[in-house]
C-alpha cells in the first residue's frame, strides 16, 4: 500500500523526532547558538507523536539544576515550572511492621538543592520557549519509518491515518507525510520504533546494548500537617532491598 499511496512531501534542514526534554533543549540551545553568532536560523521541525506536547511526558522527578542552568542562567527568574528544592534527603529501611532511619544518606542518592518537578510541566514551558524562538513544533505527528538513501537516514514517514486494525485504509484514510531533512536527530525515548530500525539497520547496538525494566509508581496521599516541603524520602524494603523514593510533596 505504501508503494501506491501518494504522499505530500515535506523538506527542512533539521529534523527532531520526539518532543521530549533532551530534544527541545536542543533545539533551543541551537537557536540561541546561531543568535549569539548572528547566523540566519536554519529551518528546524520538531515532530512529536502525541496529540499534544505533554501527552507523553508522565513522570516526576528530582532535576539537577546544573543542565538547565547552562541552557537558561536565569531558568528560576524565567517562571521553570518546579514545586520546591530538596534540603532534607532521608533513607529509611522498611518492612511491613518496622523502619528504620540510616543515619546518612548514601552518595547516590544525596538530592539536595535539586529541584521537585512534573516533567510534563517542563516539556510545556521548553515548548513555548522553542517556539519563541522561531522552532515549529508538530505534535500528532507520529514517526512510522526512517528513510534511507543507501545507509544515510534522510528522513522519516508520519504515520498514515484512518486505518483498520489491520493497515487497510478505511474510508477517511489521509496518507502520512515523507518528511526529508539534511540532519534527523532521534529523541523518541526509551526502545523508540525508528530508532530500533535505525540501530538494527546501521548496526549501531554495539557489545554493550542498552537494556531495560519495567518500574512501577504509586502517589501517597499524606495528612497535610505530616507534609514537609524540601524532603526527600529514600526508602527500601527489607525484604526484597528495591529502593524507591518518596518526595516531601
């Protein structure tokens, strides 16, 4: 089907797939680069496979600022959406009747002066940071296939809509767009679909490749007198010693 469909065409300079953290800190950065320099912005397309910016971005987190710091000097003064910064980090060992507090906190897990944020909220506010600077973003663009000129990537196909559980067009069908860049840079997150054909295609796994775990996440609802904004919980259990840490939120 895809051979006989035809397709609109769609060329830029640089192409992101996947408007995640590390991708729209990116292209910021290249935009304020090319500024700085006084270089004419070259013509730069974020793609992003969710109907909206933040659709895939779910987690919490503790950020370093550091990164961001670099990016924004002034991140804070700029309204960077975070809840408070760590000042008390605390690892417990638990068990079903009893904890028990360390009396330091191990290396690893020392969060302090780092920020409390919802990375859905930073992908929000690094949006509208990149489209300040003249970045397009496409959110309902979803990447099916990179495209390959012998074994250079060239570019990517967006999936077709209107299509059965089985891939035959249905009476609303709308082909996907071949989109062609001279740079296509992969942010799609973890085993990303294109990426996983760009690796096995070019061979790019090498003798370490990357593996992955299933995690699982819970929000606790606390009295409101027991929260106390800037604390971090390391806890661990002591039966089966998998860590997991609860934010002072």
């Amino acid at each position: 089907m895809a051979e006989a469909v035809e397709r609109e065409r769609l060329d830029v300079d640089l192409l992101f797939v996947g408007a995640g953290v590390a991708t729209l800190a990116a292209v910021i950065h290249l935009a304020d680069l090319c500024k700085a320099q006084n270089l004419e912005l070259p013509s730069i397309l974020v793609i992003e496979k969710g109907p909206e910016l933040v659709a895939h971005q779910l987690s919490g987190a503790l950020m370093d600022p550091r990164g961001m710091a670099e990016l924004f000097p002034d991140f804070v003064a700029q309204g960077f959406p975070h809840h408070y910064q760590c000042t008390t980090d605390e690892t417990w060992f638990m068990s079903a009747k009893r904890a028990m507090k360390l009396p330091v906190t191990p290396p690893p897990f020392v969060n302090h002066g780092n920020y409390a944020i919802s990375v859905s909220d930073v992908v929000r506010w690094l949006g509208t940071k990149a489209e300040e600077r003249g970045i397009e973003i496409y959110p309902g663009f979803p990447a099916s296939q990179p495209l390959f000129e012998g074994k250079r990537v060239v570019g990517v196909q967006v999936q077709d809509r209107g299509v059965d559980k089985d891939g035959h067009p249905k009476s609303v069908f709308e082909p996907g767009p071949l989109i062609f860049a001279k740079c296509v840079v992969f942010g799609e997150g973890t085993r990303g679909s294109c990426t996983k054909v760009v690796v096995e295609t070019l061979g790019l796994a090498g003798p370490n490749p990357q593996a992955y775990e299933t995690g699982i996440k819970e929000i606790w609802r606390i009295q409101p007198e027991k929260h106390v904004p800037g604390r971090v919980v390391h806890g661990m259990d002591l039966d089966d010693q998998i860590p997991n840490h609860i934010l002072g939120a």
